[in-house]
C-alpha cells in the first residue's frame, strides 16, 4: 500500500459525497418545501388535494428512477464508475433548474406543473444512477474496510438532509410567512445548482479502481441480473425498505409538524435538523461498526427496534403536539436509521459479484426507493387522512421493518458474507 493511498481514498470520498450530496438536497429540498410547491405548480380548492398532486408528482418520478438505474448502472459496469458518476451530477443540475426557474401556474397555466413533473423525473433518472456506481466506486477502493467507507455514500444524505432543513429554518426566520410563500423557497434550488459544478470538478479528478479496469465485464449487465439475480435484487429491495421509508418520513415532517400538529414551520425544520446532524455524525461510525460485529446482525437489532417503537413514538409525539417531543421522536428514528444504513450500502454490494455490481445494486435500490420512498409521503398523508389518526405514520414503518428483517432472515440463511457468484445468484 503506498502512502498516497489514505490521501486518495479522502478525495474520493469527497468527490463522491459531492455528487451524492447535490442529488439528495435536491430532493429534500423538494419534500421540505412541498407546501409551497403546492400551491404555486398545483393549485386546488381543496388543500389535502393539493398535497396529494404535489406528492403525487414527488413519487411519480421514482417510477423513471428504476430505468435510469439500469441505464447507468449498465453504463457504469460497462464503461466505468467515473463517467457514469459525471452524467448523474450532469443531469440532476438539469432539473434543478427546471424548478428554480419555471413560472407558477398562475402565469403560465397548465406548462407550470408539466414542467416541473419533467424535472422531476430527470431528476429521478438522474439519481437512479448515483447510487449503484458510486458506492461500487467506494468499496473497490476499500475492499478491507467497505463498510466504513460505503456508509460515506449514506452520510451525506444526512447532510445534505441538514442543509436543506437548515435553509428551511433559516428562511423560515428571515423572511415573512408571504415572502416565503411568494418567492423564498425557490433559493433551496438556486444554492442547488451551484453544488452540482463542484461536484463534476471534484469527480473529474478520480479515477476507477485498478481491480475494477482489470476485471472481467460483461456487455449485457442488465440482462445477466435479470436473469440470473431475480433474488439477490429482490434481497435487495428488502433489505433497503425501512431505511428508505424512514428517509422519506423525515423529509414529510415539516409538512407532518405544520399540518397535523399545528407547530410552526420553522419547529419542523429544527427537528429535520436534528436528525441530519445524527445521520452526518453517527453513520460512518455504524460503517466501522459493522466491518467489525458483522453488519446483517447490527441492522437485524435495529429493524426489529423500528418494529417494536414506531407507533408508540409517534403517538406519543402527536398526543402532546409540542416541539420536544417531535424532536425526541425524530432523534430517535435518526439514530436508528443512522445504525441501520451505516451498514446496508456495503452489504447490498457484497451480494453482487463485481462485474454486475452497479447493475444490480442500481436496479435493486431504486425498485425499493420507488415503492417504499418516493410514494412515502403520499402514503402517509393518504393513511393520515383515512384513518384519522396523526399516529399512522408508526403504521408505515412497522410493515416496512417486517420486510426488511424478512430480507435480513433469507441473507442470514444463505450465509452470503462477500461477492457471490454468478451460480450462487441464480
């Protein structure tokens, strides 16, 4: 190991949290100012209606995301992690930039909302790519020590989760309720967008691997995981979908802390905060963490947590209906998640064998962020508006710890403990 190494792994953590960084605050920014959104791009008399389109459009994109997974995580195992990485960065500053400057309804009509559902869904091609070629990048530069240096690629979604609850709170001091409303929410996207060039420039400095130029490819990725892993991508999905459910729950919470519990916007922001300071600091250390206990036995532990405390912690924070126990709350799942996802990005890549590893990874995670993620909130206000109860949230997050440690059960049986092969997948 030469003494340049720890200096380039330090880079391409940097250079990949970039990136990974711009694609999350985008989409936070998006479900923390929901509200605004809503009444700018999707007018209607009716206000749970308006929610409901808004996001509606938020989950909708997560339908091109498993597309775009497959595109560039083919690409990525084809022709390399790098240059998959520099098209992801390109395109999600397309999007962002579609919603920090298209009109509102009330000038343009009807192209308002188009608009901004085609944004959301470069968007989401967009990130359906990040993933699977960045983290492949992260472990095959670190073979010994994966779990530490692939839960950078979930850390920075926890600070890319503060950054936008921090201009969330911070806007939501400065300016006046009608400025806000008005204009404010538009500056989240703008700071967006320069984010995206310093990502391009940090990846353009970073190479792939030498055990990845060396190894075997295949030219029909998308092909081989589809037909020989069905069960590692469905293992996959599984194992992802409390963790994701979880991340999307906390970006409704603004929304959650306005609507049903009747706070200020700038309480809900605070607590958002909160938890991405959590997920930022505790995650890399639930990354070691795992490379030393095993991680199938740490997220196992923290899944039937999610299980057992979900309902009675949201019902406990809705029956008091004040700031310190909706920030006890968010704490508390922060803190769970963070011990949960420190872990699962390297176990995920474990599960596939290199020359398919962007692929399957991409493929897996964006089906689970689709249906367990994207369509989080819209399941969450829907249940909220059925049920009548401001606890069916826990509801959620009980079904998805049920089949995430269902996941968890079927890894632990086939005893899968690095790359498999090609027939062990089929």
């Amino acid at each position: 190991m030469s003494a340049k190494q720890p200096v380039s792994l330090v880079r391409l953590v940097i250079a990949t949290s970039a990136g990974n960084a711009l694609e999350w605050f985008d989409i936070a920014i998006y479900g923390f100012f929901a509200v605004y959104i809503g009444k700018h791009f999707f007018p209607a008399i009716n206000e749970t209606v308006s929610m409901l389109l808004t996001f509606g459009t938020f989950g909708a994109s997560y339908l091109v995301r498993p597309i775009g997974g497959a595109v560039l995580g083919a690409y990525a195992d084809r022709r390399g992690r790098k240059a998959a990485m520099m098209l992801s960065v390109a395109l999600m500053m397309v999007g962002t930039a579609i919603i920090a400057l298209i009109p509102d309804y009330a000038a343009i009509g009807v192209a308002a909302p188009l608009a901004v559902f085609a944004a959301r869904l470069i968007q989401g091609f967009s990130a359906g790519g990040e993933f699977g070629a960045s983290t492949a990048m992260l472990i095959e530069h670190a073979p010994h020590r994966r779990g530490f240096f692939a839960s950078w690629q979930f850390a920075t979604q926890g600070l890319a989760t503060l950054l936008a609850a921090s201009f969330g709170f911070g806007l939501a001091r400065l300016l006046t309720p009608a400025d806000l409303a008005a204009w404010g929410w538009r500056l989240p996207f703008f700071f967006g967008l320069l984010i995206g060039p310093v990502g391009l420039y940090l990846r353009s400095y970073i190479d792939d691997a030498e055990d990845f130029k060396r190894a075997e490819r295949t030219e029909t990725p998308v092909r081989d995981v589809l037909a020989r892993q069905k069960r590692l991508v469905l293992t996959a999905i599984g194992l992802l979908t409390v963790s994701t459910a979880v991340n999307y729950l906390l970006q409704y919470i603004p929304t959650f802390a306005i609507r049903q519990l009747h706070l200020p916007a700038a309480t809900g922001f605070a607590a958002t905060m909160v938890g991405g300071v959590i997920l930022t600091v505790v995650t890399p250390f639930a990354g070691h963490l795992s490379d030393r206990i095993g991680r199938r036995t740490q997220m196992t532990c923290v899944a039937a947590l999610f299980l057992i405390s979900a309902y009675p912690g949201f019902s406990w924070a809705t029956s008091h209906s004040s700031a310190l126990p909706l920030f006890v709350l968010i704490a508390w799942l922060a803190l769970l998640k963070s011990i949960y996802f420190g872990a699962l990005p390297a176990l995920m890549a474990e599960i596939f064998p290199a020359a398919t590893r962007a692929t399957g990874m991409s493929i897996g995670y964006n089906i689970g962020v689709t249906v367990f993620g994207g369509f989080t909130p819209a399941i969450v206000t829907w249940m909220l508006a059925a049920t009548g109860d401001k606890s069916a949230p826990g509801y959620w997050l009980i079904v998805t710890a049920m089949i995430s440690l269902s996941a968890l059960a079927y890894v632990s049986r086939v005893k899968v403990t690095g790359p498999v092969s090609q027939q062990a997948a089929a």
